[in-house]
C-alpha cells in the first residue's frame, strides 16, 4: 500500500506560479510511475506529468515549458513547480502512484492522493 499526502494548490492569478507537493509513505525508488493527474469541473481526469523510478518524465503537451516536476529520493516526494498559470490550468489535482509487484504473479495498484484544488484567475 502507498500513501499520498498533498499540500500547495490555492489561487492564483494568470501568469502567476503555484507548487504541489506529494509525500509518499514508502520509498519512491519502489514505485513504477509518480504523477499529477488534474481534473476539471465536468472534465475527464487528465495526465499533467508523470516520473518513472529511473527518473523519466513525461508532460502533457498543454504544460510543457510551463510546469517542472521534480523528485527528492531523501523525503520520497514528488513536486509540481506550475509557472506562467493560465485559467484552464484550473481543476483539483491528484498525486498517483503507479506500482506493479511481481510475486508470482503480476498485480497492478493506483493509488491516489485526496486531491488539492488550484484555481487561476483571468
């Protein structure tokens, strides 16, 4: 099992920059994949950025250039520096953890963070 706690988010105004940040409860070397998913009002959950365990990221192409996403291995987290804010940047936004264990079998988890609301304002 993984735990997810999530702290920034809030208001902004566009232009402006916010950073999240996601506490995992076990090491994230032992976790596939790490990310930031958001969610906009009537809108599907969407990938904003993902870190594999050998320290590959992935962007969604509306936030490329815009946002960073980094690690710190020491505190097992993972943080979302979002600069140059736009309005349809607005939604909650959920940590994941992505993990595969092999024991025989194949067992595929999510887990998910409680969610942290970001707003940007015209």
């Amino acid at each position: 099992q993984v735990q997810l706690v999530e702290s920034g988010g809030g208001l902004a105004q566009a232009g402006g920059s916010l950073r999240l940040s996601c506490a995992a409860s076990r090491s994230i070397f032992s976790i596939n994949v790490m990310g930031w998913y958001r969610q906009g009002q009537g809108d599907v959950r969407e990938l904003v950025a993902a870190i594999t365990g050998s320290g590959t990221i992935r962007y969604a192409d509306s936030v490329k250039d815009r946002f960073i996403l980094s690690r710190d291995v020491g505190k097992n987290t993972v943080d979302l520096q979002m600069n140059s804010l736009k309005p349809e940047d607005t939604g909650v936004y959920y940590c994941n953890a992505y993990v595969v264990e092999v024991t025989g079998t194949v067992a595929e988890y999510d887990y998910w963070g409680q969610g942290t609301q970001v707003t940007v304002s015209s």
